[in-house]
C-alpha cells in the first residue's frame, strides 16, 4: 500500500493541516480513518476505486479528502463537488441515503449530468459518510460494468454503508476534541493504492563466512522453499538449492567482496525441485564495525525474488514493438527500448512523466479521454495515433487496479482518408483493423466544450469568469498568452490578460470599434479570425505591432445578437488551427460571451445593491467622552441579495442609545423594513422614551406598517456618567460584556417577542452598572450561527474570542472578532457588530458610586 502526500519544507505532510489545527498525532488518526475506509470499502465491494468526499468549511462542496484506486488527477473537475449539485455523491449526502447505480443505462437515466461528463461505462454506489444526525460527507464506489448488468448485492452495500458509518464514528470523535480541521480548495487527498499481493518477495540474512552460520527470516527460508522451523541454520542448507554450476563463480564473489569491503551483487539460479530454475538476486556487504574482526568475515543482505519478472522484463525488450506500464495517475512506469523508437523519446523523458505531458503530438484531450475510459470502465481500450509529419501507430490500453500496460505498433496499412486521431481500433481479428471514421465529432471536442461551460457555469463576477477562460483554453489549445476586453461606449477596453506585457497592450487601450484591428474586425463580422503566422498578419494589417506571437485567435464574444468583448489567444510558436479546432473555439468564444455579459450584469447589480445597502446605515459614529464605540457591518457571500441587519449610536444628553438589529430575508423589502425601523427608533429615542419604551413602540409601528418580515434587536441605553447601562431584547441575541480584567460572560437579560408579532408585547429592561474598561458587545445572529451546531455554541465561541482578542484598541478587537467570518466563502447571514468601551475620565470614574445611586432612582 503507497500513500501519497504533498510534503512541507518542515518534513510534514501537509494534507495533514488543512488549517493547522491538528496536532501531527490527531492529523495521523484522521488520515488513518480515511485509508481504513477506502480500502475496506474497495474490498467488501470488489470495486475498482473508492473515494471519501468531506463537508468543506464554508459548508457549500464536498471536497475529495481520500481516494483509492482512482488518483485526483483522473477525477479532474470533480475534486470538489457542490452539495446542491445533481452528483450521486452530492445526492447521498442530501437524503442521507444509499444511491446506487448498477450501470451505464442507470446513470444515464437518474444522472444524465455525470453520464454526460464522465461517458464511460461503469457502476457506482455513493453513501453517507455520518455519525448520529451530523453528516460529514459521503464515500463513493466505482466498479467495471458486468456482463449481467448487476450491482452490487445488498450484502455489499450493507458492508459498504458499514465502512461509511465507521468512518463517521471516527470523524466524530475528531470534532469532538476540535481537531477535525476543515477542508477547501488547498486540502490535498490522501492517495491509496489498490492493495494486491506484492509482486517481489525479499528475504533477509546474516551470513558467517568463517564458520557457515547463516540467519535467515522466515521470507528467505520462503524463497529457498524451506519449511522455516525445518532450517539449521547452515549456509550449506541453501547452498544445496543453487544450482550447482552458479556455486563456484558465486563463492568467489563472495570472498571477494568480504576481502575488498565491496557490495556483493550476484544472480543465482535456485532448483525447484521439479527439474526447473529461476532466477533470484543476493545482495549483500560487511557490517560496518572496524574494531570488530569477525564482523568482518560477516555479509549482510537481501535476497529478491522477482519471479518470473526479470525473464518477461528481459522478453520484452527483445520484441520490436513498444510496451509500456503506466501508473494509476497516467505516469509511465516502464517502457521498453523499442518504444524509444516509436515515440522518439528517451526513456529519461518518459519515466515518471504522462506521455501526453512528454510529447506535444500526445497531448490532444482525445488520447487522455481513452486513458479516462480504460481506468474508469477497467475494459481495454485501442486506438489509433497520429505522429509527425503523417505515420500513424496503433496503442492498446489494458487496465488493471494497479495500474495499465500498454502497447503499441507502427500501422503498416494504409489508414483512410479523413480518420481522425483517436479512432477505435477492433479489439478482435487483425492486429489492426481500420474503417473509415463516423462523422460524428470527437468525444475528446465534446468533453472540452462540457469542461469549459462546466467551470463557467461556476464563475460569479466577471474576474472569475476570466480566470475561467484562461486557466481552460490556454492549455487546451497550447497557447501562451490570452487578452479579453469588453465593449463599453462603442470602444474596446482591456478587461484581463495573462501572459501580455502592460506597456505593449496600452498602444490598443480604448480601441474604437470601427478601428482597423484584427480583434475589432472579428468582432464586428461577428465570426472568428484565425491568423497562423506573423507573415500573414502583417499581410492583412501593414505595420500592427506583432509582439513575440506567432499565431493569434481572434474571438468575438456576442450575446443576444449584440457585441459584449472580444478574446484574444497568442501562441509563441506557429500554431494551425484545423477545421475542428476552429469549430471548438468559435462554440467556446459564444459560451464565453454568454458567462461574462451574465457576470457584467451581476457585478452591476451587487455594486447597486451594497451601495444601497451602506446608505442605510450610518456613515461615521459620534466620538463620546465617556463612551468609545466602534461598529462592523459585514454582507453576505450568496448572491448579491440586501441584507437586513443594522447597527446604530443616538447620543441625547447623558445617553447615549446603542442598537443592533435584524430584519429577516435578504431583499429589497427586508432593507426597506430595516430603515423604517432604525428611523422609528430613533424618533422614540430622541422623544425621551425609556428603553422598553422606545422598543414597544417601534413594535407598534412595525405592526401598524403590515409587516411581512419579522425582526429582532437589542437595545442598550447607556448613562455616561454613571456607567448604568439599561438593556431591552426583542427575541435577539443576548449581549456579551468583557470586563476590566479579562472575564467575559453573556448577560442573560429577559427579552421579548421579536418584533412585528404582537401589539401589547411586554419588554422589560435589564440594569446593570459598568466598571471602566468594560467592552459590551452587541451583534445579529449572522456571526454566531454555523451550520451543523446550535446557536448557544456559536455565542460561546464568540464569548471565548471576545476574552481571547481584548486588551488593545477597541477596532482591533471588531476586526479579530470578525476574522473568521471574512475568510469564510459562504456566509448565508449578514453580520452587524456594535461594540463599545466605557472609559470615563478619572474623575468621572471616581463619582461613579455616588452618581449611579441617583440614576438608579430617576
């Protein structure tokens, strides 16, 4: 079993840290659980890869945190799955229930999105990975497709929800200590080979060349076939199995290297008892202890037996074909000298590197897409390659749960014409058996066009809908450099770039649309230019600057019939752009027109509604002599919806009134709700109304308005002189106070209904006095809730963070106690903080005694 992990300079995996919570022991009892699982579920299932997808931190993927048999790279696009998405494991962990796919037919038919991005045959099982009622995510199953279009028995699934469950039992108790960690978009999986019988056997030993005493391990014994509790422990013993010619020349060597201090390193063939041999290697050196003298008359060592190993490995270099091993990520393990040949590649360049990643003419998606379809379906796959300038070879893939051997041929027939790369060859019959290809196009152009709208389909604002384009078409097609601009104002501006240097894309800033460019007459014929040489473009525009491309694609982006940009692709070495080619890019360059005028369209909106959005709520705060106050609003990451939390300070006299609150929903009519009553409070605020007052009567008015939305807040009158603070819940969150020295505790003050529920709804108020230096908090439920756990939790924590972060200025402590909640990419909630700190002069504080006991009376 291998277990691969991306390695920190420190020495530690870092796919054990995914947010450094978790202590070198805890991040080992993780991954152990996950390699557990992956292999039990491979096992009792005879799948041919298993994978765990874990709930992330901002709650909105399943990320891939273990996979067995089925390395990340081959997953691609589906290392992080969207909960809400129409995935079977996405699905598991929704329902909490098993799905199970027998085949092809059946997951075309419930799953058509996965059928139509995964298209190979294959069966799948996906089930909840979950402890109690908290779900952790969801493991998954693949398997070949059976002659008899089963599944998998209930017994199996039975033994696979097990291993599911048995996972989630140990994720539980990891969270329960808090040292789970959280999973995102740098979380590295654990990798897991298949497990399988090892395939080189070694024995070891320690053998005293001046007496014949030999140590032997059970393996060695094994490899001589000695029954173990039958040896004497005589090197003669084992000698008796050499076969007798190899006994001289092996001696020799022996000696020699005791004598010269020299490595041994001999093949010897052993009798099998049948009148047979094979072949095994002895390799062995002295002990290293000069001051021992029969230390030196020692050999320690190995014995390794390949089995009928090495004799294949020496058969297949003598064939004139090429054969090859490639790992279960795609990268070759093996390739004998006559691929050398046919590839015309070394085998330095090939070894622990893709084929498609070594040979520019292997790197059409078409090839990957065949290597895809023999590890996902487990069927041979053969096919036919195009190698420069017109030769063609025929590769045969035939997969296994370590891994795939290839094969591969020159085409010694003619190929007819207008075969494309990658056709199917026959599995059976002639070596070759070649037909002309249907006309229908490749799976390998299908698949890149789903890629691309796939990742587009993800892409929110028009910055990420660049990042889309340049991080699939440039190495899609090969290209260097990329630059989008869009149409504003009858001009083209640049928008992005990769790859471009500032000062030679400023000469085409503003261009005007009937300017005579290359990209602008591509986008107004509204079709594609593709220049192949710097020869030709300086042919159809004298004197247009060139740059260091020698191939460019010009794409006009059109949506609804109307120009949005225009895409711009640069190749460093002369690229020709075949008919299919063209056709890809031209399909590409409408999806993209349609993603970026739809992501335009939202940042438009979301500037309008966050600038709506910070008009209702107040632009500074009055600076107090008694009292500093400091206060947050943060919006949330879904959409671009209003919120409908706010925060206020209204200073009257010696008082100084402190709101938050929080409409329900995120709409125009929750912000509307919201300014009604921040104004309504603070014209009872400003009337002289007592707290409870002022409170009930922003609940009558609220009702007196028809509400449709409900809303809570707290509200805290504040004495500056005395430092009584009187505070009035409506169904809010209870207030946090930090004291002088450092104890921090949630004030459970009564509250009220919220408000908007009924008329004659009593609010009391709860009093209390503040020593100097003590911080009151207020805030909305947006930056306590979490999904998974109760509110009380979320209060707690941030309890713990307000005594952790206070002692510095009053800012600081609002931004730390907003830390998490910036870093997440998933707030369902709007967040409203409202702190403040009672800091009297010392002369204020010391009439604090005789002051309070008069306000206590009014």
């Amino acid at each position: 079993m291998v277990i691969e992990a991306k390695v920190s300079a420190s020495g530690v995996a870092s796919n054990s840290y995914p947010f450094g919570a978790a202590s070198v022991g805890e991040a080992a009892e993780r991954d152990d659980a996950l390699v557990s699982a992956v292999i039990s579920a491979v096992e009792t299932t005879g799948a041919h890869a298993a994978s765990v997808f874990l709930l992330s931190g901002d709650h909105r993927a399943l990320v891939l945190a273990a996979v067995c048999g089925s390395p990340p790279s081959l997953v691609g696009g589906w290392q992080r799955i969207p909960v809400h998405s129409r995935i079977p494991v996405a699905e598991a962990y929704r329902s909490g229930r098993t799905v199970h796919l027998a085949d092809a037919q059946e997951t075309m038919r419930r799953f058509p999105q996965l059928s139509v991005a995964v298209p190979y045959p294959f069966g799948s099982a996906s089930v909840p990975v979950r402890a109690g009622a908290r779900t952790f995510g969801a493991m998954a199953v693949l398997w070949a497709p059976r002659p008899d279009g089963s599944g998998l028995s209930r017994t199996q699934r039975r033994q696979l929800r097990s291993a599911a469950d048995r996972l989630g039992t140990a994720l539980a108790g990891l969270s329960a200590r808090r040292t789970l960690g959280e999973y995102g978009e740098r979380t590295t999986p654990v990798v897991v080979t298949v497990p399988s019988a090892p395939v080189t056997r070694v024995g070891l030993f320690d053998w005293d060349l001046a007496t014949g005493a030999l140590t032997a391990d059970d393996e060695l014994c094994a490899i001589f076939e000695i029954p173990p509790s039958e040896f004497d422990g005589r090197a003669a013993t084992l000698a008796a199995r050499i076969e007798p010619a190899d006994l001289p020349g092996f001696r020799s060597a022996a000696r020699a290297a005791v004598e010269e201090g020299h490595v041994l390193a001999h093949c010897l063939r052993l009798r099998d008892g049948v009148g047979g041999h094979h072949t095994v290697e002895l390799w062995g050196r002295v002990p290293e202890n000069p001051g021992d003298r029969q230390a030196s008359s020692h050999l320690v060592g190995a014995v390794l037996d390949a089995g009928s190993g090495m004799a294949a490995v020496a058969a297949i270099e003598r064939l004139a074909d090429g054969f090859f091993a490639l790992a279960p990520d795609g990268r070759v393990t093996y390739a004998n000298h006559s691929l050398e040949n046919l590839l015309r590649a070394r085998q330095d360049e090939l070894l622990g590197r893709r084929p498609w990643d070594v040979l520019p003419w292997l790197a059409d998606p078409v090839y990957e897409d065949r290597y895809r379809a023999a590890v996902v379906s487990q069927q041979p796959v053969s096919f036919l390659v195009r190698r420069p300038p017109d030769e063609w070879l025929v590769f045969s893939l035939h997969p296994g749960t370590q891994g795939m051997t290839g094969w591969a041929a020159l085409v010694r027939q003619p190929v007819p014409a207008g075969t494309g790369p990658g056709a199917p060859v026959a599995q059976e019959g002639p070596p070759v058996s070649l037909s002309p290809p249907p006309a229908a196009p490749r799976l390998g152009v299908l698949y890149r066009v789903l890629q691309v709208s796939s990742a587009l389909t993800g892409a929110v604002t028009a910055h990420e809908v660049c990042d889309v384009v340049a991080e699939q078409l440039l190495p899609a097609f090969g290209g260097q450099r990329l630059a989008i601009g869009v149409v504003e104002e009858r001009c083209l501006h640049l928008f992005a770039q990769r790859g471009y240097s500032k000062r030679f894309l400023a000469r085409f800033a503003g261009t005007p649309l009937h300017a005579r460019l290359p990209v602008t007459d591509a986008l107004a014929a509204g079709a594609p230019l593709f220049v192949e040489s710097p020869r030709q473009l300086l042919e159809m525009y004298p004197g247009i600057p060139v740059g260091r491309s020698s191939s460019w694609a010009f794409l006009p982006l059109i949506a609804a019939n109307r120009p949005v940009g225009a895409c711009m692709l640069g190749f460093d070495d002369v690229h020709r752009f075949p008919d299919e080619e063209r056709g890809l890019l031209t399909a590409l360059g409408g999806l993209i027109a349609q993603a970026l005028e739809r992501a335009r369209l939202y940042d438009a909106e979301f500037a309008l509604a966050r600038g709506l959005q910070d008009a209702l709520l107040p632009r500074r705060l009055p600076t107090l002599p008694d009292l500093r106050v400091t206060g947050r609003y943060l919006p949330g990451t879904r959409g671009m919806e209003i919120g409908g939390d706010w925060y206020d300070v209204i200073p009257t006299g010696d008082e100084v009134s402190l709101i938050v609150g929080d409409v329900e929903g995120h709409n125009v009519a929750a912000a509307a709700a919201m300014g009604q009553l921040r104004s309504a409070m603070r014209a009872f605020v400003a009337a002289g109304h007592r707290p409870s007052a002022v409170v009930a009567g922003t609940n009558r008015l609220h009702l007196d308005l028809d509400p449709t939305l409900l809303a809570s807040c707290c509200y805290a009158c504040f004495h500056r002189r005395s430092g009584v603070v009187r505070i009035v819940r409506a169904g809010h969150c209870p207030p946090l106070l930090r004291l002088p020295d450092g104890q921090t505790k949630t004030l459970d003050a009564p509250g009220g209904p919220v408000l908007g529920v009924e008329a004659a709804a009593d609010y009391p108020e709860f009093a209390l006095r503040l020593e100097p230096g003590s911080i009151l908090a207020l805030y909305t439920d947006g930056l306590v809730e979490r999904r998974g756990s109760d509110i009380a939790s979320g209060i707690e924590r941030l309890r713990a963070s307000l005594a952790r972060r206070g002692g510095g200025r009053l800012e600081n402590l609002a931004d730390g106690l907003l830390q998490d909640a910036r870093e997440s990419a998933d707030r369902a909630d709007d967040i409203a903080l409202l702190l403040s700190e009672y800091a009297p002069p010392p002369r204020t504080a010391a009439r604090t005694d005789r002051r309070a006991d008069h306000a206590d009376q009014a």
